[in-house]
C-alpha cells in the first residue's frame, strides 16, 4: 500500500512504495494520478520499477503532477524536502 506524503488536490501528488512493489501497485498509481487530474503511462511506471529494483533504498517516492512523474530513492526525497 502506498503511503500518501503530500497532496494538492488537482496539482500534486507525493507518496512512497515499498521497493520492487511498484508493478503490483500499478492500478494504484493510476488512480491517484486520475485523483489529481493526470495520467501515467506504463512504461513510466517500468522505469520506477526498474530504479527501485537497482537503486539502494527502502521505498521508492513517487512524485506525480501535470506535467512530470518523478521517482527518487526516500534517501534523496529526504535530502531534497530537507533543502527546502
């Protein structure tokens, strides 16, 4: 299950997945990207798989809005909320 981190309805949303668990969630990412008023397509959802199979991490943090989708390790999330 995805923890939710942040949303701006209609703009935003921040949530992390557990690392290697991002195909099984598929449906998930899906809609709450549709909950923000956006979509992401399958092979950006490959990639994420993929980045958290070969990168060091716990969970992998998923950024989605209009007009990006962005993942980070939670390491780097930490480090680039924490820079502010």
């Amino acid at each position: 299950m995805p923890k939710i981190i942040s949303i701006v309805p209609e703009v935003e949303i921040i949530f992390s997945l557990p690392r290697g668990k991002i195909i099984e969630n598929k449906s998930i990412i899906y809609l709450l990207a549709q909950y923000i008023g956006t979509t992401v397509n399958f092979d950006d959802i490959n990639k994420a798989q993929l980045f958290s199979l070969e990168e060091e991490m716990n969970d992998l943090v998923l950024i989605i809005n209009h007009s990006d989708f962005v993942f980070l390790t939670d390491k780097e999330y930490e480090i680039h909320n924490s820079q502010g």
